[in-house]
C-alpha cells in the first residue's frame, strides 16, 4: 500500500486577489442598494398618487403636495427627500419647493400608460412580504398558494390594463390574421388565466357579436372580473372559477386567448394540449408570454433578466411548485415555448413583438 505524505506536498497557488475589482464590486452593491430603496419609494409614489399629484402642480412645497393628496406632510416631506436624492424630482432649496420633470413624469404617471414603469415597482415590495416563507422553501422544497399573495392580481391587473387599454383591440389581436374580422361577426373565445378579466372585458366590449368566457381559479379575481363586466353592461362575458389543468372542452372556440398566464400554470404541457383540443379546426391560440431565452447565458445581457429570475423565484415558479406542478418559472424563454407548443400539436406558430410591451412575446398558432 502506498501511502502520500501529505507535509512535503507542494501547497497550491492561489491568485491574488485584485483590490480595485473588489471595490468596484462592493461599489455596485451598494448602488444595488439604493436603487433597491428608490424601487420602494417608486411603487409608494404610485399608490399614494404622488406621482400623480406632482405632474399637475407647478413647483410646490411639501405642505403643498401633501395637500394636494390628502396626506401626511412629515410622510410626505421625506418621500420627497428620498426622490430628490433619486433624481426623480428636481428641488429649489430656496424655495424649498419640489418638481417632477415632465420627461419623468412619462414614465411614473398612469398617464403614461403601458410606460408606466412604477407600475413596476410594486412587484419588488411583492416579493418582499414573501421573502421569508420562499427561504423556507428552500429548506424544505414545496412553494407557495396565491392566497399568500394578497395585491398580486391587483398589481397584474393594472400593469396589463395599462397594455391592453393602449393596444389590444387595435395591436394585439390583428397580431392573428383575420382574428378581428371574424370577431366583429361572432365566434366563440376563452380566455385561459384571465386574472380580473379586464382583457375580457375590452375585448366584449368591442366585438358585442361575439361571446366571451374567461376562467381562473382565484375567486377574488373572477368576482373582479364579473364586477367589471357588469359595470360595462357586458351580456357577452362570462367568467368561470376553474383549474384550467382539468378543462375538457371539445371544439368549442374558435379563439383560445392567454395572456402572461402560462408560465404560472402547475402542468402547462397539460394546458397547452387542452387548449388545443379546445379549439375547433382552424381555431386560433393567441399566447401572450415573457420575452426572454430558453438558456440563461443568453440572458445574461437583457436589461430586466435578473428580475425575471427573482420574481419567478418568489411567485411565478413557487405557486406552480405549491400547487405540486412543473415549476416552469417565469424565464422558460422562447425556444422552450416552441416546443412545448409543437408538443401540444400546434405546427403553425408565429411570433411578433408590441412595440408597447417591450417585456412580452406573442405567440399566434393555429390548429
């Protein structure tokens, strides 16, 4: 037996370490760190209109803005400090009066629509309040419920209305060739994962000829959605609370409609064959889903890749994983998406891009 004496080996060499890449490095966390705190100041900025309010007054005072909004001088004063410090607002220290530039104010304010960026920023707040229950996920596996998630479907809500409202009647879905034609003279459509239903809604609103049926397993949200439809005086929208992993509907639309639904779902190959099924001969899939790759180096350059990740990490993956399902996640990219789709038979599949929705793909297959 031979034995190594382990006191003569030569020890390794190791590199030393380069101390201006180690503080540039911690200088980017630390820019990390504030950006971080300035997404947190952006969402409430959103949902106390501030943002809002700043865009219609001329340069105010603190006491002012806070008038104007009905709310807390002292909250609102070091609201401001923190948005100034951002570069967000612009502040006359003699005047003491702050000012939200109108080339700011394009992309903070729901006037801007679908760039409405601090829609955004609620998401980051999301995944906070689940940070600790996804660490123990990590420890014992499993994933979350959408009950854990109590604004999730409201802030979905108002990020997609603020694309569909600009762009789906009249953009997205002349995407499918002859969809609005044959809408405008009455067919049958489902919408898979319809959220609030608001897409519904527009799209009943605008084709009164045809009928509309949107299923999702939240309740609050199909309340939601039913609410609305009633308030618009919709008799062609319906809503269904179901799992659409069970749907077993045969040629029974001719348009099947999911908007940034599919990744979330527990066993979406399952969805996906369903959807097919579904559909009568020469039906249309309208597939509205994240633009990204398949492959993580490929991402590594995209500007939002690193959020993808994180917020399937928190939500999209997890309530798939709690649901005992696939956990597909968010970043399942372009390739996987084609796939999966020829896998459920679909052999005729195109995809374009909305120049309003710069973070989605769109899918358009035909059975």
């Amino acid at each position: 037996m031979t034995t190594i004496d382990l006191t003569t080996t030569e020890p390794t060499a190791v590199e030393p370490i380069d101390p201006e890449a180690v503080t540039a490095f911690a200088g980017r966390y630390l820019d990390i760190l504030n950006s971080a705190a300035i997404a947190m100041l952006t969402s409430v900025g959103h949902q106390t209109g501030l943002f809002a309010s700043l865009s219609e007054l001329p340069p105010a005072t603190s006491e002012q803005i806070a008038d104007a909004g009905d709310l807390d001088e002292r909250y609102v004063r070091e609201w401001l400090g923190g948005m100034t410090t951002a570069g967000v607002v612009h502040y006359d220290p003699v005047g003491r009066t702050y000012h939200l530039p109108r080339e700011h104010a394009a992309v903070l304010t729901p006037a801007a629509g679908p760039n409405n960026l601090a829609l955004l920023m609620q998401h980051i707040s999301m995944m906070g309040e689940v940070e600790q229950p996804i660490i123990e996920r990590f420890r014992r596996g499993g994933g979350l419920s959408y009950a854990d998630y109590p604004l999730f479907h409201r802030n979905m809500a108002e990020t997609s209305a603020a694309v569909h409202d600009a762009a789906l009647i009249d953009v997205i879905l002349p995407l499918a060739p002859d969809l609005p034609a044959r809408l405008a003279a009455g067919i049958d459509v489902a919408d898979i994962g319809c959220g609030a239903g608001h897409a519904v809604n527009l799209m009943a609103a605008a084709y009164p000829a045809s009928r509309f049926t949107g299923y999702d397993f939240s309740e609050p949200a199909i309340r939601q959605a039913r609410a609305e439809a009633e308030r618009m005086g919709l008799t062609n929208a319906t809503f269904e609370l179901f799992d659409v992993t069970a749907l077993d509907a045969r040629e029974a639309f001719d348009a099947v409609t999911a908007f940034d639904a599919i990744h979330d779902q527990a066993h979406p190959a399952t969805v996906l064959r369903n959807i097919r099924e579904a559909l009568r001969p020469g039906g249309v899939f309208l597939m509205v889903d994240i633009k990204a790759s398949s492959n993580v180096e490929d991402n590594i350059g995209l500007p939002w890749g690193s959020y993808l990740y994180a917020i399937s990490m928190f939500h999209c993956m997890s309530v798939s994983l709690g649901l005992d399902g696939d956990g597909l996640g968010t970043a399942w990219g372009g390739q996987l998406a084609r796939r999966m789709l020829a896998e459920a038979g679909f052999e005729d599949v195109a995809v374009a891009d909305v120049e309003s929705d710069p973070f989605n793909s769109y899918f358009v297959a035909t059975k």
